[in-house]
C-alpha cells in the first residue's frame, strides 16, 4: 500500500547563498561603474539572494536609517493601539523632529508614521521609552535582534542614527534588516504611505510627507528610509516591487542617493526574473516504510522555489533531490527525510531540509493479526 505525502520546507533551513561571483550581469556592472556611493547593495527579498554588492560588509554610519531596526523592534515588541505619554526624553531631540511636546498622549502607531515618514528623531526616543522601558533597554533589544539575524557589522547606540561612536551597519546587514522588516505587513503599510495625519497638541493634527522620493519618482517603489548626517553622508534604503519580485537597495554615503538607487534597481530588473525552481505538487520520490500499515510514502512538494536569475542562469540548474533510504514507523510529524540542493553552474543557491507534515502510526497487534488471518485465508 503506497501514501502520498507533502512535504515540508522550513523557512530557518532555506540557505540561499551570495552566488554573485563570476555572474555579474552586463546592466548590474554599467550601473556599478554609476555608483559612487561608498557602499551599496541590491538584494531579492524573498530569497536574500545579492544581486549586486560593492563594499558590502564595510562598517558604516547610517544616520537614520537606523530607524527601519527601530520600527521593526517596536512592531515586534508593542502595541499599534497603546497610548504612549511623551515623557522628558522625547522633547527637543535634535535633527528632525515631528516636534512633540510634555505630556501630548499619542498611540503607537501614530509615533511610528512620525518615525518613518518625517524621521522623526524625538519619535524614536518616545517609542524607545514606551517600548523598552528606556532608551538604554530599548537599544539593547536592538543590538539582540541583530544578533539574532546573525549580523556580523551591526552596532546599535541609540535608536535614531545620530551620530556616536560604536553606531554602525553595513550595506549587506542593512539588507538583511530591512528584508525583515518588510516581512511585516504593517512595516510595510507605513514605510510606503505617502502622507499621513497624526494627533497634534492641543487637540490639533500633524500632516506628514515621507521624504523618501523613490515613492513618488519609481515604478513599483514602496519604501523603505531616508538618513542623512555630515558623518554618515547621504543614505537611502529603497525597494521596490515589479512582476512579484521584490527588491531591497542600499546606498550609503551617496553623493545622489535617489538617482544612484534607480540605476542600481533598474539593472536588477532588467537582469533578474524570479523563476520558478521547484513547483508546489511536485514529486520528489518514494521511501519505503518499515512496520507500517503503509508500504511506501511518496513525498511531494508543499511550496514553489522561485530564485532571481539571469537569462543565462536559466540554463544552469541543477537540482539534487536526497531522501533517506526508509523509515521505520512510528515516525513523528516534523521528521527530516531528505534535503533539496539546488545548483546555479557550481555555485549551490538554495539547501533546504525535506520534512514530513504528517506522522506514521506504527502497526497496532490488531493489524498484525490482521494481515496474518488474510495471508491464511
């Protein structure tokens, strides 16, 4: 007796690896040769996957946008609905500010619109209050979530970007944040909203432009940060969502941050299609089972594999499916079965465990006597 079932790929053992070596793609090089940017980065956020990179991994200020790490952490951490009390703090914060006064009541959310879309820097002070009890506590939860996204140039001081020493980032780490971030629905909303009202003093409104340009200058731009500092220079995080392929581009130090930004974005999307790997429903083998009412399980996948490849990487995948050779029952739900590689030429772009949704009950003595009376009679 044969059963069919789906497998399951977890998001944590999904590697997709910088593949970008010996494979720059004629666009991304004529943008690269544009940039004078002292880092940058493209990156798909689906996969993670680097398109183009120059000077990645460079420890960088990055004035506010820091502020992406801040939003996340809140959103993480607090309540879109709570009521946050503007303390001392939050008053008078220097640089760019959405000009809060003592005792104004504000909820969450609103702080946030605050955050993204003016940079307001007594915003991020208010939220660090409210959120991590202080901005010392807030910090840290900071400095905990880029250890947890396994950031290896990442330092956080305050939660705004003004200058200090020990605060900085990467363009690579800045990516990885903000691939984070934008896995959150309501990190999304916010960073793309072009203008917004928030409660005002005195009963009054506060009408918010986003500075960032890229919404209103590019086709399928929807975020992400604008940061700025005489140490830090000119820093843009953009994105942008075209044919279901969504973009993450960082530019650090940029004499013309929008401008380099649209370049670099243009030749990822001139270059790059996401394309399918692996389909939902596909089937990946049988494995026989031992003590089993089932005598093989044939698995399948559960989700499609889209990588961003060039034209010429089409035509270099290879896929290596490896499945154990049997499993005895009881076999639990959640058991890993196998692993899926996936080659761009040699460079392995995806690695992913094979888990089974479903357990395998082993043979009850019932069944036993069961299948012992039936080869009898």
């Amino acid at each position: 007796m044969k059963s069919r079932m789906i497998c399951c790929m977890t998001a944590l053992a999904m590697l997709i690896y910088i593949i970008t070596a010996g494979l720059s793609p004629p666009a991304a090089e004529a943008a690269a040769r544009k940039v004078s940017a002292s880092a940058a980065i493209v990156m798909e956020a689906s996969t993670g996957r680097v398109l183009f990179a120059d000077n990645a991994d460079e420890r960088m200020p990055m004035a506010s946008t820091t502020k992406i790490m801040t939003a996340l952490i809140a959103l993480e951490n607090g309540k879109l609905s709570d009521t946050v009390d503007i303390p001392d703090e939050a008053v008078g914060v220097e640089g760019s500010s959405i000009y809060l006064k003592k005792g104004e009541k504000l909820k969450l959310e609103e702080l946030l619109y605050g955050l993204m879309l003016s940079s307001g820097n007594d915003a991020s002070v208010a939220i660090a209050c409210h959120v991590g009890g202080s901005v010392k506590d807030f910090v840290q939860m900071m400095n905990d979530k880029a250890k947890a996204l396994g950031l290896k140039n990442t330092h956080f001081v305050n939660p705004n970007g003004l200058p200090a020493e020990n605060h900085y980032t990467s363009a690579y780490d800045l990516a990885v944040i903000t691939k984070c971030a934008m896995a959150n629905p309501v990190f999304r909303r916010i960073c793309q909203t072009k203008y917004k009202e928030i409660s005002g003093p005195e009963g009054g409104v506060r009408t918010l432009k986003n500075k960032n340009k890229i919404l209103w200058q590019y086709e399928g731009g929807n975020g992400v940060k604008t940061g700025y500092t005489k140490a830090a220079g000119k820093c843009l995080v953009s994105s942008a969502l075209r044919e279901d392929m969504q973009l993450i581009c960082v530019v650090l130090n940029s004499s013309s941050m929008f401008e380099q930004s649209i370049q670099l974005l243009d030749a990822a999307f001139k270059d790059f299609d996401l394309t399918p790997v692996l389909s939902e429903g596909e089937p990946l083998g049988n494995i026989p089972v031992k003590r089993a009412e089932l005598e093989n399980v044939t698995v399948d996948m559960d989700q499609d594999v889209l990588l961003p490849l060039t034209e010429e990487e089409q035509n270099a995948i290879t896929v290596k499916v490896s499945l154990v050779s049997s499993l005895r029952a009881p076999v639990r739900p959640g058991t890993q079965v196998g692993r899926i590689e996936v080659f761009i030429g040699e460079y392995k772009a995806v690695d992913m465990d094979i888990l089974l949704h479903q357990g395998i009950p082993a043979k009850t003595l019932g069944d036993w006597l069961s299948d012992i009376l039936e080869s009898i009679f």
